[in-house]
C-alpha cells in the first residue's frame, strides 16, 4: 500500500524555518509561490493514485 508523503517547507528545510515565515509575512510573491507549492503538495498524493488506478484496473483498491 502506497502512503501519502507530504513535503512541507519546513520540514524540507528547517534551517530556514525563520526565514521562511519572514517571507511569508513581508514578500507577497513569495507567500504566492509558498501557497501554490504546498496545494501542489497537498493533492499529489491523491491525483497520482487515481491516475494508477486508470492505468491498472485490475488492481483492487
């Protein structure tokens, strides 16, 4: 069975964890990229196994 693994910036990047809400409180383009990177983040999982299932019919869910 295959798990949902999510990539969140700040556990990608610790280390830049203060930085990274500096930005995302001061730099609106920054928060616009920070937003479309964790929703890509957050429906990946369920779109690439939907697109398994279209691949593999015979595969029980």
């Amino acid at each position: 069975m295959m798990t949902d693994l999510h990539h969140p910036l700040i556990n990608e990047l610790p280390e830049y964890r203060d930085d990274i809400h500096r930005l995302k409180t001061e730099d609106h383009h920054f928060r616009h990229l920070f937003d479309q990177y964790h929703e890509i983040d957050r429906r990946w999982p369920a779109s690439n196994r939907r697109s398994r299932r279209r691949a593999m019919p015979g595969l029980r869910r």
